[in-house]
C-alpha cells in the first residue's frame, strides 16, 4: 500500500511537472516566434520606408541592407524587384547555437520573414524580404527552460515533502492496522487507539471491537474451563488440590527426567478427630481452612510450589528445587502454629515429615519414607518435624562443585542429547523432543537434566546449557534433512537473562534452514514466573521461522489470558491430566474445551507423558494434535 501510495504521488507529481513544463516552453516558442515575426515586420516595414524615401538607387539599397545587416540580428536581408529578381542579398553565415542542440531539434524555433514593399507614391519600385536570427531566442528560450526546471524541480521537492507528510500522517496508523491485523494472524490479540484519519477511525474501531469480541470469548471460555477444573482438582473445603490431583503432579514431576526433583512435606494436623469432638463441625472446618491457608501462603513464595488437602487431617506440600529442608519445615511449623493459636491453647498442631525426591525416584517408596518420617514426628506428641533418610548420591556436594563440573563437561563436550518422538494419532512423527545428559568426566554415566539442573539454576549457568543444547539440537537437524522437527527445552531462568536471547538469535541465524524445524519451548511455570521476559523472547524469534510453545502447560490455566498475545505455535499438557483420562470425566471436559480454544487461536496441542493405549483412544477423542510418552515407541 506504501508503494502504490507513493507510486501515485510520484506520478501525479511528475505529470503535473511534465505538464506544466511543456506549456510553459511551448508558450515560451510560440511567444518568441511571435516577437520575431513583429520585428522582422516592423524592420522590414521601416527599411522598405527608408528606402521609398531616398529613391530608388541600387547603391542606396545596398548601403541600407548592408548597415541593417551588420547589426548582427538578421539571418537574410533581401530587396527584390517588382519581377521577382534579386538586387541585393545578404545572407549570415549559420550561427552556434548556444542552447544543446537537442534542445534545438525538440524545439524549433520558425518565425515568419518580414515582407515589405518599396514604392514610389502608387508606383511598387521593390520588395524587402527579411529573417532575424533565431540563435539569441533560442538562448533566450533556453535560459527561461533551465529557471523553470528549477522551479519545477524546487516544486517537485516541497509537492515531495508535503506528499511524505501526508504519507506519515496515514503511515502510523496503517502500520498501526497491519501490526494488529498479523499479531491477529499470529494469534496475538491488541487493540490500538484510533487515528484522526475518519477512514482509517473507522477501520481500527473494526478491527478493535473484532478483538475486543475475540478476547472476550477467549476470557469467558477460560474462566468456565477453570471453574471445571478447579470443581475436579481441588479440595471445596480448603480450595487447595485434592488428593488425585496432588498424586498425578508428583508423578509427573517423579516420571520426568529433566525435571529438578524437589522436597516433599507431609503435614498431619494433630488430634483432629478429638478436635472434633471438643469443637464441633464448623470450629474444625474453620481450623482445616486456616491451616490449608497457611501453608498456601508459604507455598506462594516457593518457586512451582503445590500445596493440596490429601484427606480429613493431612495435608502435603511439594517444592521443586534444592532445599534447606529442615529449615524450611521449621519455618512452615512455626507459622502453622501462630495460625491455629485463634483455636487450640498448649496443644500440639501440627505433625511434619519431609523428604528430598528426584527423578526416576519410586513414588511408593519415597511416600512410605516421607510418611513414616510424618509417622516419627507424631510419636513424640509433641509438634515436631523429621526428615526422611536421603538416598546416598555420588555426584557433587555443592553448587559451586556442579559448577565446576558443568564447565568442564561444556568446555570438553561431554555433553549430548537424547531424542524422544512425538507423534499424531497415526504413528507420524512431528518432532523429536530433546533431553540434554551430561558426562562429569569422561568414561563415567551420563547423567540425566534433573541431576545437574537444580545446581544449576542456583548458580545462574542455565544460559550456558541451554545454548549449548540448541548447537547440539541444530546439529542434529543438519545431520538428518529428513528429521521434521528437534523440540528444546529452555529454564525460564535463560530468557530472563538479557544477553540470552541475542545469543540466541545469532546462533540462529549460522544455520538459518535447520532454524526453521526448531521448537523451543518454555515450561508453564518459567512462562508465567518471567512473562514480561517471555514476551519479549516471543516477539524477537518470531521472524526466525522456530516454533515456539510452552510445555508442562495446564496447572496454572487461570492465567491463559495472559498467554493471547504472545503468537505462540502450541502447547504441551502436563501429563498430571493425561493420567487414566479415560476415568476421569471432569479432566475430560477440562481438556476438551482446552483443545478447542487451542485450536481456535491457531495453535496445536500435545499430550506429554502417555503410558496407555486407553489414554491414547481417549486424548484423540478430546482433539489432541499429538501425544508423546512411554507408549510412544
């Protein structure tokens, strides 16, 4: 549109340029050959007078012309008889034309010759017949053509300036439009204020209210979604995750290996059945709530932290990360304590068990151990924390030594990528997710994301690995043409960081082909937790051909709203909803509707974590794009 804009401005402006040229200099030549036709007239009128006055005398006529000629401003002087025969003649030799001789050629100059008789009273004696020269018009002509090319060209310029004013007054908000017309078309949803332009006010108030009416769908979708699955997942007494939900997250978080592992807690609330008793129905629910409120507002300042209500008197707090368990237990009994003081005077609370978890760590085992920690502290009778036995772990004793070992292994290529497919429902592979495994030193096992991770993100080197992950990714997409796709995970953490996504983007751009089958995916937590960064991100990769999406998503599903604008290109659900969906009803419309707001913004959606080919018949039921996980082989 800017184009033709300007094509149109430039040739209004150049006809008009063109037009006026030519009928300033045609009128020019028709004004000179005119004023050369008067004066070979009158010159030819005065000489003939001249004449007819001293008689006629061959010399006189001679001397006459002669004098008149060599004034330089006639091409011809002749004096005929009355028969027609010539008595004098002058003829000027052809003059340099001080104008281009393409000028000449385009223009040229043709004055009629001046005719007058000579008589003696009524008696005709002869005729003067005289042409001027046209050399000095055409200088005169062409002096006048330059100064209005000037003009014109001065004209030109400010019709030019005035034009781009114009075209800058149209071009903001038309630009305007287009940006919100593709963030559209990329599923990111803005309205934009409305310009002066009557024309164009009337095209963003369009497009403004079809977004306005797009979002409010999307927000009304959402917010019913979130009410199913806040019906399905969460205790209605406590409003924290039921028992169900609780136990599908820990599995995931045990069953996937890139993740950090964390600290389980366990929590009993002591003696409630006698509370009960002594306090009545109400009293007990409101003492269940306050202490379900107490540990949620601890958990709030925990990084992905998930607090749920397993049953009457326990409740369970899992926190992804490396934790000071003990004082963190400590910390959380004490506040469990001060809470319940409105209730219970000089009476133990609240009973706490704790223990570290890891991937690939067997959820009944570190249950029983948890538990049996939970089971140590209420034999005291007293309100108490214990810690489970940790498992023995032969890798680094701090941060700083992962660090180092981080380096090293980095800096000698120890490193690698496992690949996993994901796939459609029939069997054809979309891309291939990736895990990064690490070698401490060489000949020893590789050792998967959730040992090295945890340390690494304390001491701020996931920049470092998940730069190195993408080379080892577009590595292998080189390698193999065929392969249609490598996904790479990224620590919310990197995107966070400033220098990450420019080194991200000159990575890129060294292998631009192998770029565009790359997905890069953020998991929900690192997302939301960094959105501002996360939007950023998005917006500087979207001309880099990666698809980009967020993984683990669904846990966090009141806050899709934010998630609009973002031009993502799919989602991967955390497996805590895939678990034996085909049994439970409400996941099912939870993520029935999930996949048709999906789809409906334009985006694809995956299931992470699938064991079972009943999960898999239910999920292409549900919409799902694609699925990945242990059944996929």
């Amino acid at each position: 549109m800017y184009r033709q804009l300007w094509l149109a401005l430039i040739l209004s402006t150049t006809l008009s340029l063109v037009g006026g040229f030519l009928a300033s200099t045609l009128g020019a030549r028709v004004y000179l050959e005119e004023q050369l036709r008067l004066k070979n007239n009158d010159t030819a009128a005065a000489l003939a007078l001249s004449l007819s006055r001293g008689g006629v005398d061959a010399i006189e006529m001679e001397l006459s012309a002669a004098a008149l000629f060599d004034s330089g401003y006639f091409q011809s002087i002749r004096i005929l008889d009355p028969k027609g025969a010539v008595i004098v003649e002058r003829v000027a030799a052809q003059v340099q034309d001080s104008a281009p001789q393409w000028f000449v050629s385009s223009l040229p100059i043709v004055a009629q010759p001046g005719v007058a008789n000579i008589t003696d009273g009524w008696k005709q004696l002869g005729t003067v017949v005289l042409s001027s020269q046209t050399s000095h018009a055409y200088k005169t002509l062409w002096a006048a053509t330059k100064e209005l090319m000037a003009a014109l060209f001065f004209a030109g310029l400010l019709g030019g300036y005035l034009g781009t004013l114009i075209l800058r007054r149209l071009k903001g908000p038309l630009a305007k439009v287009i940006e919100q017309a593709r963030g559209i078309s990329e599923r990111r949803f803005f309205t934009t204020p409305e310009p002066k332009v009557p024309e164009l006010r009337q095209l963003v108030a369009a497009m403004n209210s079809s977004v306005v009416r797009l979002k409010s769908m999307f927000d009304e979708e959402a917010r019913r979604l979130e009410a199913v699955r806040q019906e399905v997942n969460y205790d209605p007494l406590t409003g924290l995750a039921n028992r169900d939900y609780f136990m599908a997250r820990l599995r995931a978080a045990l069953e996937t290996e890139e993740g950090p592992g964390g600290q389980l807690f366990l929590i009993r609330i002591a003696h409630l059945a006698e509370i009960n008793r002594r306090l009545g129905r109400e009293s007990t629910d409101a003492l269940l709530q306050t202490a379900g409120k107490t540990i949620e507002e601890f958990g709030t300042g925990l990084p992905d932290a998930l607090v749920a209500r397993l049953n009457g008197a326990d409740f369970a707090l899992m926190v992804p990360g490396q934790w000071d368990a003990l004082a963190m237990g400590d910390e959380l009994l004490q506040k469990l304590i001060d809470g319940s003081r409105a209730f219970l005077q000089n009476e133990p609370i609240a009973f706490i068990g704790t223990g570290a978890f890891h991937p690939q760590h067997a959820m009944g085992e570190l249950l029983t151990q948890v538990d049996s920690a939970m089971a140590s502290a209420e034999a005291t009778g007293v309100n108490n924390l214990r810690e489970a036995v940790s498992h023995s772990d032969d890798g680094p004793s701090s941060a700083e030594q992962w660090g180092r070992q981080i380096e090293h292994a980095l800096d000698n290529a120890l490193t690698k990528i496992a690949l996993f497919p994901v796939v459609d429902f029939s069997g054809q592979l979309i891309h291939r997710e990736s895990a990064l495994r690490l070698m401490l030193t060489p000949g020893s096992p590789w050792l998967p994301a959730g040992r090295f991770l945890p340390a690494a993100e304390r001491i701020g080197m996931t920049a470092k690995l998940d730069l190195a992950v993408v080379k080892l990714g577009l590595a292998e997409l080189e390698k193999d043409p065929q392969l249609p796709g490598v996904a790479i995970n990224l620590s919310g953490h990197s995107i966070h960081e400033p220098a990450f996504c420019q080194k991200l983007l000159a990575l890129l751009t060294t292998q631009p082909s192998a770029s565009k089958r790359l997905w890069l995916e953020v998991p929900e937590y690192g997302a939301l937790a960094y959105l501002p960064a996360f939007r950023n991100f998005c917006q500087q990769l979207a001309g880099s051909g990666c698809r980009l999406g967020i993984e683990h998503f669904g846990n966090q599903f009141s806050h899709i709203g934010k998630l609009h604008d973002l031009g993502l290109d799919y989602l991967k659900i955390d497996a805590s909803f895939i678990r034996d969906i085909q049994d439970n009803q409400g996941n099912q419309v939870f993520l029935k509707g999930l996949t048709n707001i999906v789809h409906n913004i334009g985006m694809k959606v995956f299931a992470e974590g699938v064991i079972s080919q009943q999960e898999v018949d239910m999920l292409a039921t549900l919409g799902f794009d694609g699925i990945t996980g242990p059944v996929v082989k």
